[in-house]
C-alpha cells in the first residue's frame, strides 16, 4: 500500500488537538531514539492490531529498521502464522452435521476461502476430511475478512497440529517458538520479519493464553523464566516503548527482573541480570480517556506514587473506573498517554517518522472503515502467505 499523504493529513485533522500534540511528542521521541542509535520495542495486543493492518505496518518498521523489538499475544502469532488475514465463508454448522454442542456461539463455523493450489500444500501436510470441505463449498454462507486461522477449517487446524512441531524443534534447539516459526512466516508478518532481521519478537508472559493449542505449544517451548529473562533483555535494551492497544502492561513492562519499580529487587540481590523502567520513555496509545485522566491526576499531585508509599489501595483513589496498567503507566515520568484509535494513530506516526529518518514504506495501513482500509485488508488476504512449512524445516541446520 502507497502512502496517502493527503489521507494521511486528513487522518490527523480528524483528532483532538491534545492527541495531535501528544502524537507529535511520540513520533519525536522515536526520531530521536533512532538517530542516537538507541532503541524502540513495540508492545501489541491482538484484536485492533490484526485488523487495523498494525501488525503488517510493524512489520514494515522492522524491515527499515524503526522497530527494534515485539512483544505480543499467542494470539497474534497464531494469526500470523495463517497469514495475519484470511477470507472465511460463514455458515450454520448444524447444517453440515457438527456436533451442536461444540460449536461456538451462535452456531457458526467457518470455511478459509483459498485457492486449490493452497489447498493442495496444506492436503500434503494433513489428512483432510474432503467431503466436510466439499459440503461447506456448496453451502449458502457470508464471506467476510477476519483474522486469519483461529475458527476456520482447514487453517485454523492446520495452525494448532503444526504448532506441535514447532514446539518440539524449539525444544530441541533452545529457541522460542516464535524464532523457529518466523523461519517460514511471511516477511510481512512481524514474526517473518524478526527472524529474517535479527530483532525478537516474543510473546509476553500475560499473553500465553490466547491462540488455541499454539498458545500452549509457545508457553511449552522455553521455560517461564526463559523467557522472562529474553523480555527483560528486550525492554533494558530500549530507549523507547510503544505500548499499542494492549491490557496487562503492567505486568509485561514490570516483569520479575525489573527494579524501578521494586519487582526485581530480589533477582538483583541474587546476582540476575536486571534492568530499569527509570528514564525510559513509555508510550501508550489507548482509546480510554481515563488513561489520560489519571497521568494527569499524578502529574499534578504525585498521588498514586504516595497511595502507593503508604501501602493503601488505588482502586480507592479515582471516581473513575480502573485498569492496573493506568497506576503503573501513570507513575513512571517517562510516560506519554496517546488518548485515540490506533487504526488513526499508527498510519500517522509510521508516514512522519519515515519521513524524518529518509525511510521508504513499502506498506502503510489505514483505518479499516475507509476506502483505502478496505484495500490494504484485501491486499492483505491476498498477499500475506501463511507459514511455509517446509521453508521452515529447510532452513534447519
């Protein structure tokens, strides 16, 4: 997708003023970090991410260099692995014999539209029940765009079975799943796209559980504590963190080695490698005004450090309602609240920092409800490949 300059600009006049201005300092903050050599790790969640395009933009901001660094979801990583994207048929299972009871809700199962040719690579790998994918071929259904895998027969099968085999060649080279498996991930995945540059992509501790089967094959591919060291190594190593459309944050950015805020005392005290939020610059984009609300409540007034001091509860302290990660992120001077959609926000951001630092985007992702949207999610479908099994296993050394 080409950059929009036009639709770019059009995109920013459409914020609050305040969010223009706190946008600015984000971009302004990541230019600064790249021209002085330092660097930026980005913190996503699933959901928005997929369907915004962020996902396949971060991938992009790899591949120049922007991107340093990933945390994520199993979730995400199991979407990538089908593809980011896919275009599903929609129908009532009951209609093709499903056992009503194990059907999720609303009783729908889905079919992945793809070609006989893709079919043919996936039939190679998995002993597939034709006459299902017959019936569901000829059934009345609704095809929409959805995040890849997941519900759909046969990709989200095929996902969860080879999962498993990643697991194991993980275990064997002492590796996280989402290295071995970004060897036959699309480069326009993030996962494809940290492999093939050397730069970590790592599903987070709090995000384990999403995914199906290829959560629990990534959990079970390096030990907790692994892994925890790799994210601490991660976040000490940056200048700056992108926190997009993510919950837990507190206890991904926090983590067990991490001493500024006292977590990681105690693995200090025992000689673990540790690292430290202080003087890092943390930013958030979120679309909860209250995230706003309370960064500006300990600017002003330091409560939530002091709540915190005496040991009260900060559940207590704000009429408003309450996320964990809001107190932790509102607490740390670096941090920068980007109160907005983040299918707004990332475009923008991406187009001025890219212009700042001479990059060129070979991708841009738009707001999924516009015209340009609704291109770069079919040019998405069509050219994010899923992952390449034997690509993967080939480069086994």
């Amino acid at each position: 997708m080409e950059i929009d300059r036009g639709l770019i600009d059009e995109l920013r006049s459409t914020l609050p003023e305040q969010t223009q201005e706190q946008l600015q300092q984000a971009v302004e903050r990541i230019v600064r970090a790249k021209r002085a050599g330092k660097k930026v790790t980005v913190v996503t969640g699933s959901g928005p991410n997929l369907h915004e395009g962020v996902t396949t933009l971060i991938a992009e901001l790899i591949r120049v260099g922007v991107i340093d660094g990933v945390t994520t979801s199993s979730a995400v990583v199991a979407h990538e692995m089908a593809g980011t994207l896919d275009r599903v048929k929609r129908m009532d299972g009951k209609t093709l014999g499903l056992k009503e009871a194990t059907l999720p809700r609303g009783g729908l199962f889905e079919l992945t539209v793809m070609s006989d040719e893709q079919l043919g690579v996936i039939r190679e790998e998995l002993s597939l029940d034709e006459a299902l994918i017959e019936k569901m071929r000829a059934a009345e259904g609704e095809e929409i765009i959805k995040a890849a895998g997941n519900m759909a027969y046969p990709m989200g099968y095929r996902s969860e079975r080879i999962a498993r085999e990643i697991e194991q060649v993980a275990k064997a080279e002492g590796r996280p799943f989402e290295e071995v498996a970004g060897r036959g991930a699309d480069p326009r995945t993030m996962i494809g796209a940290g492999y093939r540059k050397g730069v970590p992509v790592l599903v987070s501790i709090p995000q384990l559980v999403g995914g199906g089967g290829v959560g629990l094959a990534i959990g079970d591919s390096i030990s907790t504590t692994d892994r925890a060291r790799r994210i601490a190594k991660l976040l000490g190593e940056s200048e700056v963190i992108l926190e997009s459309a993510v919950a837990l944050t507190q206890e991904i950015h926090d983590g067990p080695f991490e001493t500024y805020t006292g977590h990681g005392v105690w693995a200090d005290w025992d000689g673990e490698p540790t690292y430290s939020l202080d003087g890092k610059s943390l930013i958030r984009f979120d679309l909860d005004p209250n995230l706003l609300r309370v960064c500006e409540i300990e600017r002003g007034s330091a409560s939530v450090q002091e709540a915190i001091d005496k040991g009260l509860p900060k559940t207590k302290m704000f009429d408003i309602p309450f996320r964990m990660e809001m107190s932790g992120f509102a607490r740390l001077p670096g941090s920068l609240p980007v109160i907005g959609d983040i299918g707004i926000l990332w475009p923008i951001l991406a187009c001025e920092v890219a212009e700042q630092l001479a990059l060129d985007l070979e991708f841009m992702s738009y707001p999924q409800q516009t015209d340009a949207g609704k291109a770069m999610r079919a040019a998405i479908v069509r050219d994010v490949r899923f992952l390449d099994r034997q690509a993967m296993l080939g480069s086994l050394v």
